[in-house]
C-alpha cells in the first residue's frame, strides 16, 4: 500500500476542494485525486460556471455597445477567449494551492477506480498508487450526455467544454437542446454576432417556466436573432464542405435542414463514473446511473459519501458547497443537516438579461392546491433599468391568499442573479410578504422592484 489515510476524496469538485482544507485542520490525513491537471478547482472553474459567464459578460458588453464589422467581432471574440483562459489558468492554480500547499493536504493527479470498497487504485503518468482510506468521498461530477445521432462523431460537433475552446467565431451555429446551458451558450454567441439556432425536441419552450414567463424570454431572444426550433428532432449529421456541417432534422412543420459551421450537444449531463469501477465497492447506483445516496448522502456502505453532480442532486456548483456543508455537520456537527432542510434553492440562467427564480412557478402553486395572487411588473418601470439601458423582462410574484408567505419568484431580468437571493433569503425566514415589500432598499437598484411588485399584491 503506497498512502494509507484517514479520507480519500476522488476528484476535485466543489464539496471536495471546500471539506479537504477543513478536514486536514481537524487533524486528518487527506488525498485529494484529480484526473486531470487541467481540472484542479473542477468543473465550475475550468469548464463551468466561471468561463461561461466571463463569455456571457464580454458578450453583453458587446451586443449592447454594438457588434462592428465581422472583423472587428472575430477579434473581440478571439480576445474574450484569450481573457476567459487567462482568467480560468490563474483561479485552477489559486485552487490547487488552497487545498495542496496552504492545508497539509495531499493532492494526486491521476484516475482512481475502486479495487474493493477500502482501497482505490491511481493511475498516474508516472505509474500505479494504491491508496487505503477509512472514509471515501465521491466528487466526480457530471459529463455531457452525446446523443446517438448518425454522423455525430464531427470534427464541428462541439460539447460545452470543447466549445470553450474555440477560437474562431462561428457565423452559425445549432445548439442541440433548449435547456439551461443551451440557452446560455445561444445567448452568448448571438451576443458576439453568430446567427443562432437552438433545436429542442420538446414541444414547449422552457417547460418548467410559466407561459407567460417562457413567452417573454423567447420574445427577447429571437429579437437577438436566436432562432427557436421546436419539436425538432436532429436525425443525421454530416460534412458537406470542409468549414460546413449539415444536419437533416424531422419536424412537424419546422426547419427541415440546418447548414453552419459550429454545432453544440447540449443535451444534459449524465453521472460521471466513467474508470471508477463502482461495481468492485459494491456501491450501488439509481435507474439513472447516479450514485445513490440517502439525505446525509451517504452511500449503501458506511464508509462511502457521494456530493455534487455525481449523486444526482441539481447540477449546480452551490449546491455541490451544500453538500460539504452536510458532510461536515454529519461528522463534526449537530449531524442533523440533510439535503431535506433546502428550503429554497434559487437558480439562474445566465442568458442576456438573466433569468432567475426560487420557489415555485404560478403552475407549481395551483399544482398544489394553493390559494393563490399573484403579481406581475415589466422591468421598464424600473428607473435602474433605464439607466442600465437594460429595460428588457418581467418580474413575478406568488403570495399564498392564506398565509401571505411568498411561495415563488421570478425575475427575467437585469441584475436578476442577484435580486433573487434576496428574496431567496426572505422566504426562508418564513415571513409575510409584507415585510419584503416595506423593507428599505437602495436607489436606484434593481432590487427595490421589490417593494413596488409587492405592492401590487
Ligand atoms: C457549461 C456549464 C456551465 C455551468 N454554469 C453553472 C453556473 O453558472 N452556476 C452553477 O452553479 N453551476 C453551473 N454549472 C454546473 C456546475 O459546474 C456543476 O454543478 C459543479 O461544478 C459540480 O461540481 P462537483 O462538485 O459535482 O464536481 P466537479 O466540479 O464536476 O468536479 C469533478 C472532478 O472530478 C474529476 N474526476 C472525475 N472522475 C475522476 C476519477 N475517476 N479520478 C479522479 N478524478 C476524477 C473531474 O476531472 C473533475 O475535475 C455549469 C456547468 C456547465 C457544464
């Protein structure tokens, strides 16, 4: 046996990279395994959150002080590629020296896979490890889901991560897949001047927005000149020149050919548990390829937790943080937090304006039977909005007839990112809407759309 430790942690996603520090300073012996030495931080940081929305900002810079000629895009393009990788270069090494120099911990490059349920086996450049651990922590996140469409092994077929990549600024290009990231990378390309096409085999448009809400988001898309296709199913792809791709597409009354030069899958992200011979630990998995985990995510052994996009919770990088905050509770607390206690979990995609939300939709509430108001307020009325130059989107509000709780907010909007972990914050204090709606804020901000939407109620 060449380490022998107190805890093993595979992979270097967010739960991880925050508990190892905090778990070395309690006196235990810690490795860290990250496969990749372009990954130390994880996905967020190197292929995620962090370099999306560093694109997402140049971009809506970009569109909102004007694009310039096809030249003068590539450039601006090429440059903003330049400063996302020099962005994403500096926080990696800030993260590997947070866990490895500054806390004692021990960080492996290499793939681990299991041998039994105690010992993993590491396989690095320079040969074979074998690590033993009392406790095992599975943070290997979530890989892109390919469909199994002909032709898509394409040398134009891009996921998120090679998209990132890319030098060049495509003139068009298909986004497969209308969900959250799908809309994002759209947003950003039609920012920089791409022709956009996003191809969604649903039949709805955001499905699990309100209408109204789905409506006024697609309206401001296509007036960025993002085209929607819906219900449209990619059926083959092939080369048809050497900078073009083609894809032939069934739909009922929709576009029947795609020509451009980019095309991204943005179909979902699966459990990544590619090499880790989960089967050698007897650690069992859902229907869905997910470790499966209980509220304290603990595994079927003991011994074994699963946090972040790996053990099927929402794919977000704050919620991965929650999980270390469960671990750490669990063994050093109160061991009373679960994943149960996520009263409101707030979320945003970051289109241009972004479009964020926490609790439920208008849908969700009369879904369950509640008595409901519900109010609504464009963002033009906001004097904020004005000045940014940013008066598209609509906020909403969900109040409970009974009890006067907020039950749901959404805002597409500017500055909605942060509008909503306000109202995220004030709904778990459990207190009537009132409050929200006389509480003081600043001005111009967009946050004191607030007091004005409440009012309405
Ligand atoms: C394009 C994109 C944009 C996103 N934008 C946002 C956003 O704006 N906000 C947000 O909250 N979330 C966003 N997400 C989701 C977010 O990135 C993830 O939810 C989060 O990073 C998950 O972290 P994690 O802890 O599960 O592990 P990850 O950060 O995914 O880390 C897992 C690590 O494990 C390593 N690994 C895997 N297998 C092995 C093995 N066998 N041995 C050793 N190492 C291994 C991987 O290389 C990886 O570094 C985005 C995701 C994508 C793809």
């Amino acid at each position: 046996m060449d380490h022998t430790v107190d805890v093993l942690i595979i992979g270097f996603g967010k739960a991880g990279k925050t508990l190892a520090p905090y778990l070395a300073k309690q006196g235990l012996s810690v490795i860290v395994v990250e496969q990749s030495s372009q990954m130390y931080g994880g996905t967020c940081i190197n292929v995620g959150c962090i370099p999306t929305k560093a694109l997402a900002h140049q971009s809506h810079l970009i569109a909102q002080y004007g694009l310039g000629n096809t030249e003068a895009r590539q450039e601006r393009y090429a440059q903003a590629i330049l400063e996302k990788d020099e962005l994403v270069t500096m926080l990696r090494g800030k993260n590997l020296k947070m866990v490895n120099e500054q806390s004692g911990v021990t960080v492996i490059t290499g793939k681990a896979s299991f041998l039994t349920d105690h010992i993993v086996e590491i396989k690095t450049q320079d040969g074979t490890i074998l690590v033993e651990a009392s406790r095992i922590l599975i943070n290997t996140g979530a890989k892109p889901i390919i469909p199994d469409i002909p032709g898509i092994q394409n040398s134009k077929v891009y996921t998120s991560t090679e998209l990132l990549n890319l030098g060049k600024l495509p003139e068009r290009m298909a986004i497969i897949g209308g969900g959250y990231i799908g809309l994002e990378f759209a947003s950003i390309y039609a920012g920089f001047g791409t022709e956009v096409t996003i191809l969604e085999q649903g039949a709805t448009f955001l499905p699990r927005e309100d209408q109204d809400i789905a409506s006024e988001v697609r309206t401001v898309l296509e007036q960025k000149g993002i085209r929607i296709e819906l219900q449209s199913h990619v059926v083959q792809i092939e080369d048809i020149e050497k900078n073009e791709v083609q894809l032939d597409l069934s739909s009922p009354d929709g576009l029947k050919e795609w020509r451009g030069n980019a095309v991204l899958v943005a179909t979902g992200r699966a459990a990544n548990t590619d090499g880790l011979n989960i089967e050698a630990a007897g650690i069992q998995l859902t229907a869905r390829g997910f470790i499966q985990v209980d509220d304290k995510l603990q595994t079927n052994k003991q011994h074994v937790w699963a946090l972040g996009d790996v053990n099927g919770g929402p794919q977000f990088t704050y919620i991965s943080l929650d999980d270390y905050r469960i671990i750490k509770d669990h063994w050093f607390g109160t061991g009373l937090r679960t994943t149960s206690d996520r009263k409101t979990v707030p979320t945003s995609v970051f289109i241009d304006p972004p479009l964020s939300r926490v609790g439920l939709s208008e849908t969700e509430a009369l879904q369950q039977g509640y008595d409901i108001r519900v109010v609504k307020l464009p963002v033009t009325a906001s004097t904020r909005a004005r000045q940014l130059k940013q008066t598209d989107g609509l906020l909403k509000a969900i109040v409970d007839s009974k009890t006067e709780q907020l039950l749901g907010f959404t805002m597409f909007g500017a500055e909605s990112s942060e509008v909503v972990n306000i109202v995220s914050v004030f709904m778990n204090s459990s207190q009537p809407y009132t409050v929200l709606r006389d509480t003081i804020f600043t001005h111009p901000s967009m946050s004191e759309m607030l007091n004005d939407l409440l009012n309405l109620v």
